[in-house]
C-alpha cells in the first residue's frame, strides 16, 4: 500500500505524530518526505524524547525504514546535517540529487518587508523557491556535504511499489497555506496538497491508495492571516469545552486575551517561529474542501486529549467520553468521510485506531 500524509487546515495539526504512529505501526519500507522544506516543524514524542523536525521525516522512528527526501523539497543542508546527527539515521537517508538548495541569501531575502507582511517562517523557502522556478538555484548534486546522501527518489519508490512494500509519504504544511487554494497571498511557497505530494516524492496519481488528511479537534493558525477569525469571546462563553478551558486558564492565573490564555493552555507556540498560534474553532467548510482536494480515504483527529481532558492516553473506543465521540462524529459528518485515527496525546501510540473497525 501507499499512502500520503497530508496536513487538512493551516499545518501544525500533528502530522508528524501520526506519521510516527503510521510508521510503527505499518512498518513502511520506505518513508519520503513531501512538501515545500525546512519551514515546517513537525514534532515526535518519542521514548520519552521529544524531537522538533525539520527536514527529515518522523517516519525517523522506525528503525528498519529507509528515509528520503523528495526532489520537491527544498534543503537547508547545515539543517539536514545536523537532524542526520541528531537522529542517527546516517546510514539509511537518501536525498533526491535534484533537490534545490536554501542558501543564506534566502534566508536574509526571508526577513523582508514582503515576508513580514505574510508573517513567514523565515527560513528561506520563499526565495529559495523563487529561485527554483528562476532556474538559478543551487541542487542537492552541487554540494560536497551531500555527496554520501544523494540518490535518485523516484527510483527507490517504485522499485518498492513493484515489490509489493509499503510505501509512506509525509507531506507538510496544511491545505490553507497552499499557494493554489489557501488564503493568498498569506500561504507557502508551493502548493500543498496530497497531488503534490505525490510529485515531490515522483509518484504518479495511479499508485496512491490511500491519502489520510489530519485535522486537530480545534484550529489554530501561525503567521499573518487576515482570514482566520479568532475565537470570540461570545464563541468561547457559548461552548461547553472552550467555557471550560478558559476557565482553567483564569484559575492558571494566565493572562492576555482570551486567544492568548488559550493558546497558552493549549502549547499552542510555533514549533519553528516561537509566536503564540491564532486558536480558532474547527473550520468545517475548509475541512471539507480539503478532505475533497486530496481525495481523502480517511481523515486523522489530533489533540482531542485538549479539548476534552478525560481522553488524555486513551486507545480504546469504547473509553472516549461522549462530548469528545460527538465532537468526533459532527466532523465525521460535516466532511464525509470516516476519522480512522483519533490522536490522544503527544507521544506515539497514544491513539485511537479504528482502520479496522472500533475494537
Ligand atoms: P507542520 O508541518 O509544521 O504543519 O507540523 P505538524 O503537523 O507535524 O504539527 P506540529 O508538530 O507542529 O504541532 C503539533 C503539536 O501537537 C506538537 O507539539 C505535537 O507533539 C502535539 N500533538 C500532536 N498530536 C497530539 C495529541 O493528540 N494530543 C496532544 N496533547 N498533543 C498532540
Ligand atoms: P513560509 O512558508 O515560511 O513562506 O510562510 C508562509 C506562511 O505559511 C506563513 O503564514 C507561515 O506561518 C505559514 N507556514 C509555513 N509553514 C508552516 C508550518 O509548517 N506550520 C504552520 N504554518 C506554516
Ligand atoms: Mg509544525
């Protein structure tokens, strides 16, 4: 089987935590990343570690998976290197020859005013990419760094779909940063659904069997983005889960606005940039829209550990409260399709897996 993990509403909705539960528990031979590159930060809780990914997929955890980097991607080599170290997968990681560079003049382009006004991650994608379709950047196969780790992606992921082996893609970033369908001009650099992916990686359309979008119970929303509402206060009174949160907050002794207690009683702090994310409610016409551009097969719900505290490191059906199986079930609903993994926690296996009916 081959399957695309694709980011449903604006990233950060966990991607990285299902990968790493995909991974161990499917037991893919290979594992590529898809997506634009480095601005993205996925986060695996792991054997007790916590590790903030950049550029190498969190599929890292399996130990008998081989790794690669898709030639879409764009490659901060010093990056790179230094999450090869961190995670010790040296030996099994291979980076498309074709990949284009980010080098330290995209990066500096990436502070400017016209990255500020999207609020970017400013990690250099941008102008990398620019410099992509100008035809001038650097590729993976013009730095010696990389020389050990180059090979051709393509190739190793249909020789494995020929052999009959599972096949897992990581994409990254969310549908609404798509530079085609999000909420321009404050999206990414590269569009950013399961489609792409599938290029990034060089896997035609025919060979994807399954494409899983990964939503969190709420939302929430790094960067400039005139178009995502917060949270009203009005909103928050009126529901029974937000009431409940801020409530903690306020007994937490938090301060700020309202989104500000939130987000903070949620974690709710970029991975890459530090800033404190934009909390929202579940954005059900944008799930839906999507669910149907990927082609979803089935969709993920993550953190609904923090909405509804009482499923914290739940793995059972049969033990999710009532208010978190309704929330559940109204986005079910409202989307279409079936939710077959239900995130409880940060850490890998704290999940919900209902691929093969409720056990
Ligand atoms: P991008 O590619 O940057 O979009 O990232 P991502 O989709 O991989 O998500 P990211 O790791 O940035 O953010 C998700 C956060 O939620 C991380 O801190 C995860 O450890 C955490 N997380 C994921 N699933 C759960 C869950 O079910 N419960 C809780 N409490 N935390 C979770
Ligand atoms: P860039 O991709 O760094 O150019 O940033 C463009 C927009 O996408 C900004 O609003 C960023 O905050 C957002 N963005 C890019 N990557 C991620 C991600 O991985 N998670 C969340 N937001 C992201
Ligand atoms: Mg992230």
């Amino acid at each position: 089987m081959t399957s695309i993990i694709v980011g449903g509403h604006y990233g950060d909705e966990g991607k990285g935590k299902i990968v790493s539960y995909l991974a161990l528990k499917d037991n893919p031979h290979v594992i590529a990343r898809a997506g634009v590159g480095p601005n993205a930060g996925h986060t695996v809780v792991h054997e007790g570690r916590k590790y903030g990914l950049r550029m190498i997929t969190c599929g890292f955890v399996n130990p008998k998976s081989r790794l690669l980097v898709g030639a879409g991607v764009l490659v901060d080599v010093k990056r790179f290197l230094d999450e090869v170290e961190l995670t010790g997968v040296g030996g099994r990681i291979r980076v498309d020859w074709r990949c284009a560079i980010i080098d330290d003049e995209h990066k500096k382009a990436d502070t400017g005013a016209d990255s500020r006004r999207i609020g970017t991650t400013g990690s250099g994608c941008g102008p990398a990419n620019a410099a992509r379709v100008n035809r001038v950047a650097r590729q993976a196969k013009d730095m010696p760094e990389l020389k050990d780790y180059l090979a051709d992606v393509p190739e190793i992921i249909n020789d494995a779909i020929d052999e009959g082996r599972e096949v897992m893609v990581e994409a990254s970033q969310g549908f609404g940063l798509s530079l085609y369908y999000g909420n321009y001009p404050y999206v990414t650099s590269k569009d950013t659904s399961a489609s792409t992916a599938a290029a990034d990686v060089g896997l035609g359309p025919t060979k994807v069997d399954d494409v899983y979008v990964v939503y969190k119970a709420y939302m929430s929303r790094v960067g400039e983005d005139p178009y995502v509402r917060y949270l009203t206060d009005e909103e928050v009174k009126a529901s029974a889960y937000w009431g409940g949160l801020l409530k903690k907050a306020d007994e937490a002794g938090l301060d700020g606005t309202t989104n500000q207690k939130l987000a903070e009683l949620l974690g709710e702090v970029g991975t890459v940039t530090g800033r404190p994310r934009k909390i929202g409610a579940f954005d059900f016409k944008l799930a839906r829209y999507s669910a149907r551009v990927n082609g979803a097969t089935q969709i993920c719900i993550t953190c609904l550990d923090k909405l509804f505290p009482e499923c914290a490191g739940v793995r059972d059906y049969d033990k999710l409260p009532e208010d978190a199986l309704a929330h559940v079930g109204g986005i079910e609903e409202k989307v279409g399709v079936k939710a077959t993994l239900i995130s409880t926690g940060p850490a890998v296996y704290d999940v919900v897996d209902l691929r093969d009916g409720p056990s």
